[in-house]
C-alpha cells in the first residue's frame, strides 16, 4: 500500500477514504504525520503528549484491517489529537494545572471512546491554559502555544493547541470544548474551521467541566466539538461523538 501521495494536509474524510481505497497505508500516513510533527510542533507548541508506540500500533492495526476486508469505521487509520481536557486511557490528561501534571486516566471520556469505535488512532493532546479558562494558550506544564501562521502572535484559547495543531498540519481532526469561544475563537485566529454543536448534544462524561460539584449554568454552556480544514470533516466528527452515552443525564 505504499504511494507517492502526500497525505499530511488531506482532510480526516480524504484520508480515511484513501486508507480504505488502499491508495495510501495508515503506517505510511502515520509515519508522515509523525516527521512533520517532529519538525513543526517544536516551533508551535501545539501538542503536548504524543504517544508515537501507540500510534503506529493504531496504523497497524487499521491497515490490518483493511487487508482482512473489515468493515472499518469512518475514521479507521485517521491520526487525531485530543484537546488536554478530555480524558484518554493511558495517556496523559492535565487541564493544563500543575497538579495534575502526572494524571493518567484509567479510561477514555465518551468521545474518546467513540473516536477510537470509528477507527480513529489518537496520538496525543494539544495545549490548553489551566483549567481550559483563558482566551490564549499558556500553562505552568508546557509553556505557551503560538499561532502557526505568526509565532508572535496567540491561537487563542483555550483549544489554541488544537486549532494550531490542525491549521499546521499537524492531524486532520481535533476535538475541542467551548463554554465562551474556547473553539470558535482559535478556530478563527487560525483559519480553521470549528464548531461549536447545539446544548447537550454531545456528551461530557469523562472530560474536563464535568465534576460533579459543577454549576448547572456552566455545564449549560458548555459543549463539546471539533476543529478541522474541511466543513464536512466537522460534520463527520460531530455524527460520531453525538448522542446520549445513558451518564450525561443532560443529552
């Protein structure tokens, strides 16, 4: 399955239908993925926790797949970061506050585990400003985060990592949270696409601005949502983490 297509800027459903086409191998996209972020991220500050075993074990297995004739999901072999405020099994998950600087889940969120059901191979977490409250991207743990397009300038906040991971690159799909344009703002400081979904559409279990001592009137501002280059890309990740998970007593 190894090409000369350049898969690094393809949109989540462009490649996904390339891997499951068998023009492209998720190992050779994921390698590709992997050398750009080893040359980008470093001048961005975008992701902070990358997981390079787990995600070409993810390419394997999506290419796997493939090769058996599966029915695989919509995203199967699609490398995706998670904004550092949904929780992911076994990988780091901070809210960007020093005390939870060595936090490792024991399980996914809702929307993590259903990214994983379609396919998609998360590979790590982009940057957030302590307890995802800020308009720009800067923390204790990590540093700042800067926009891809002007390093002297911010992404916004607080999925800044997210909309400069995706705006540079860096995976084709993110998943961020907005209570007061924590995706909406970086998405449009970095000349991405965001969206923010109706109220209570999209589960929260399992990620930041759920505790359960959490003001109701928050919690009612606050939805979950994805960044990306492409608009049908957003309505393909949206069908995926939407719907009642039967804990979220709010969707």
């Amino acid at each position: 399955m190894m090409s000369h297509l350049d898969t690094t800027f393809l949109t989540a459903s462009q490649l996904a239908a390339a891997i499951r086409e068998k023009k492209v191998g998720a190992v050779e996209a994921m390698e590709a993925q992997l050398a750009r972020i080893a040359v980008v991220n470093p001048l961005l500050n975008a992701i902070v926790t990358l997981d390079e075993e787990a995600a070409r074990a993810g390419a394997q297995a999506a290419d796997m797949a493939v090769v058996r004739g599966e029915a695989v999901g919509p995203l199967n072999g699609v490398p995706v970061t998670l904004k550092d405020g949904h929780a992911t099994a076994g990988m780091r998950t901070t809210i960007g506050l020093e005390a939870f600087s060595g936090h490792v889940p024991a399980t996914d969120s809702t929307i993590a585990a259903r990214l994983r059901k379609a396919g998609a191979v998360i590979i790590g977490k982009t940057n957030v400003p302590p307890r995802l409250r800020d308009l720009q991207t800067d923390n204790p743990i990590f540093g700042r985060t800067v926009n891809p397009w002007d390093v002297t300038r911010t992404p916004g906040g607080s999925s800044g990592g997210a909309a400069a991971a995706v705006a540079a690159g860096l995976v084709p799909l993110e998943i961020g949270s907005d209570a007061g344009g924590s995706i909406r703002m970086p998405a449009h400081l970095c000349g991405v696409y965001g969206f923010k979904p109706t109220q209570a559409t999209v589960p929260i279990t399992g990620s930041y601005a759920d505790p359960p001592d959490l003001p109701r009137s928050f919690r009612l501002l606050f939805d979950i949502g994805p960044l990306a280059r492409d608009v049908d890309d957003l309505i393909l990740a949206h069908r995926i983490i939407a719907g009642a998970d039967g804990l979220d007593t709010e969707v």
